[in-house]
C-alpha cells in the first residue's frame, strides 16, 4: 500500500491540487486523503476505487491543461500538444 499513497500523492502534486481538492473530486474527506498520503492506515476499498476513478477520468481528459497551468511547458510545448 505504501506504492498506492505515493501514486496519490504523486498524482495530487502534478495535477497542482491540494488536499483539499483532490478529496473533494473523490468524494472522501480531507482526513481520508491525510491518512493514505501519510500511510496512516490501511485505505478503504471505496477511497481506492474513487482515486482509480479519478485517474480514469484525468487520462480521459487532455493530460497536459495542468502542466500548462502550472508554467511547466513552455508556449513550444503547448502548441505541440494541442
């Protein structure tokens, strides 16, 4: 499980979200999304499906609008992903 809180957490700091959100668009509370980064306790199976979930959803959608956002690509590297 220690692979699953550092894939979240991972997945939180390139997306530029805080905890906050990323609990929000899983729907599970903040003290859910502490616990998993800081391998607290074992996650439920419903947090690790609504995270699984999320990065459906995020590969789903243009992966690169984040990176954009957060001044990661230059203009160049935008213009080749759109």
């Amino acid at each position: 499980m220690r692979k699953f809180a550092g894939r979240v957490k991972r997945f939180r700091m390139m997306n530029g979200m805080t905890q906050k959100q990323l609990a929000k668009a899983m729907h599970v509370s903040l003290r859910t999304v502490q616990n998993i980064e800081a391998f607290s306790n074992e996650p439920r199976y419903s947090a690790i499906n609504a995270f699984r979930r999320l990065e459906e959803r995020y590969a789903a959608e243009d992966v690169t609008a984040p990176l954009a956002a957060t001044g990661a690509l230059t203009n160049k590297q935008e213009d080749s992903y759109v």
